[in-house]
C-alpha cells in the first residue's frame, strides 16, 4: 500500500495558506463554502485550485513537488514488495479463518 496523502496535504496547506483569502472569495462567488466539503473534497479542490492558478508549463513540477517521498520515507513500494505484502496479507487472513474473495 501506498503513504496515506497526508504529506501532500500538509504541502498543499503551507502553500496555498497565504493564498486562503483568494481561495475562499473564489469558492464564495460560486456560493460554495469549502468548510462545507468533506475533507478528501476539500483537498480534491486546494489541489484544483492551485493546478487553476499556475503556469501550464509549472504544472509537472508542482505535480512532481507535491508527490515527493516524505523525508525519511522509503518511498512508494515496488511491485515485489506489493506482491509480498498481498501474500503475507492472504497468508494471515487464511490463518484466522477468513476465506478469499470468490
């Protein structure tokens, strides 16, 4: 599996919290109030938002920026280790009686 997202939240947070006051008057105009959203909209629309108001040629970066590693993390997992993960899960549900999807 995958590092949760909360890197990228943290990120997109300290960036755009300089830009709320634009970020909330826009939301405002359209009648929508981004405390309203559930958390992964409110992101979903943080990250919308900063993607809207970039130089189309900054986008890969800022993409790239934001899905970094988290320091002192590993990084995402190969596929062998995925694989290994799905085997040690499937091995571990089996020993505690739960069958497999059929």
């Amino acid at each position: 599996m995958d590092e949760p997202p909360y890197v990228i939240c943290l990120r997109l947070t300290a960036a755009l919290a300089p830009h709320w006051g634009s970020i909330d008057g826009e939301a405002a105009s359209k009648g929508v109030d981004p405390f309203d959203l559930n958390l992964r909209r409110f992101f979903n629309y943080l990250y919308f938002w900063l993607m809207s108001h970039i130089p189309h040629d900054q986008a890969e970066d800022v993409e790239f920026k934001l899905n970094a590693p988290a320091p002192g993390s590993r990084g995402r997992l190969s596929d062998l280790e995925r694989e290994r993960d799905a085997e040690s899960f499937m091995a571990f549900a089996a020993a505690v009686g739960v069958k497999p999807p059929q």
